[in-house]
C-alpha cells in the first residue's frame, strides 16, 4: 500500500506526463505543492504546477560560501611559521651529534 506521499506523486506525474514531464520532474513539482502533517485539504493536493520547469528557471541561484577571515598574526606566530627564529650573538650553536652505526662486517 502506497503512502500518502507515493500517491501524491503519482496524481502528479499523471498529470504532467502528456506534457512529457519524468517522474523526477514530477517529484520535484509534488514537492512545492505537498502539505506535511496530519490530514491536508484535498485541494491543496490536487494543485499541481501547470508548467514546473519554467518554476524552475524561476529559482535563486545558491550563493557561494564565504572563506572565513585569517585571524591576526602576532610577531613570534609569525616568526614561527617563517622558520627565523631570533638568534642571540652570545650563545654559541650546540654541534651536531653523530650517528652512531653499526660496522659492517
């Protein structure tokens, strides 16, 4: 037994299907006119959009989200990220350790 939605689809599509409308088509129609809840008026439910893809054309386009904004950088953030970090002319670099491997035999 088909639900309540099912059947609205399908008086829909029975409608538009002389005029060559899909059934996707059809679904998107029945979707503007679809009442939700409980008992909706028959009336409300019979009205199907004479031409549903001029409503189409007829929609907004999607605006695009924004990126959000970089958050202020302080000096030593900065200083950080660029790899140069403040050198004082007093300490001397430590040496670098070796590698200790084995011998081969």
């Amino acid at each position: 037994m088909p639900s309540a939605w099912v059947k609205h689809v399908q008086s829909v599509y029975a409608k538009g299907k002389s005029k060559g409308m899909s059934y996707k088509q059809a679904m998107v129609a029945a979707k503007k006119t679809w009442k939700k809840g409980g008992k909706a008026s028959k009336a409300s439910k019979k009205e199907a959009p004479e031409d549903p893809v001029e409503e189409e054309d007829a929609e907004k386009p999607k605006k695009r989200r924004r990126r959000k904004k970089k958050a202020p950088v302080s000096e030593k953030q900065e200083q950080k990220q660029s790899g140069k970090f403040p050198v004082d002319e007093n300490v001397e670099p430590k040496a670098k350790r070796r590698r200790l491997r084995p011998k081969k035999l």
